[in-house]
C-alpha cells in the first residue's frame, strides 16, 4: 500500500497531536473549524502553522496521512529520533543505542515495525538482529 509523504514538521505535530489524546478526526475537525486554541494547553511549543497550511493546501493528503498512515520526505537523523520519541515513546540510551550511522537494538511490535519502515524517508533502511528481535535503523 502506497502512502502519502509529508514533510517532518507535519510528522512531529501529527505525532504530538496523538500523544496528547488527540483523535485524527478531532485534528481535521479543529483544523476545518479552526479551533486549535487548547491543543496548545498541553504542549505551548506546538507549531501549527505547517499542519493548518497542509490541511487548506490538499485536506485529501492530510486526511490519508492520518488515516493510512504516512512517510516522511526526507528524514534527519536526529527527525528520527524525534519520531521515536513522539510516536513509539522510546528514548535514546534507554531503548537504542546510537552508531554513527543511525541506531541499534531498537525494540518494537511487528505491527510498530511496519508502521517505522512506512514512515522512513528513503535514505534509511531497517535492518533485523539476527540474535535478538531487535532491529537497527540505518542510514543507507
């Protein structure tokens, strides 16, 4: 299934949306009334404006983006690291290790595997340990 690439930002808000309880179809909801106002209550550092620009640009590829899910178009190292945390709540040291070409011993669902490989730019690759079930995210 092909899915919709969006830029990071629109990754980031997305992902923080969610972990603040916030449905997809509250976040489309808010966007078409425009009533985002207390989406900021839990996290002031929340940029909307990418989103809202999205959104009046081509709703259709929002709404898949949040429905099918999404890539990314191109993702930094430290974009990903981010996606982890926002997305899968996994953090640096605690749950991967760092390399000089991405991160290691990453453990995840099959199901939060899937969704990873689909939200990578194509400038990474997921790589399975052959020892453990973990897996390593590897700049090509």
């Amino acid at each position: 299934m092909s899915v919709v690439a969006i830029n990071m930002m629109n990754a980031f808000t997305i992902e923080k949306l969610r972990d603040n309880a916030i449905s997809n179809e509250q976040i489309l909801e808010g966007l078409e009334k425009q009533q985002m106002e207390n989406w900021k209550e839990n996290d002031p550092t929340l940029n909307l404006d990418d989103l809202v620009t999205l959104y009046q640009d081509d709703k259709n590829t929002l709404e898949s983006a949040l429905t099918q899910g999404y890539s990314v178009k191109f993702l930094t190292f430290n974009g990903l690291k981010s996606l982890l945390k926002f997305r899968f709540h996994k953090i640096e040291g605690e749950d991967y290790q760092l390399c000089d070409s991405g991160i290691m011993y990453l453990n995840l669902s099959k199901e939060d595997q899937h969704i990873l490989e689909q939200m990578l730019s194509i400038n990474w690759h997921i790589q399975t340990n052959t020892n453990d079930s973990s897996i390593n995210v590897l700049l090509k």
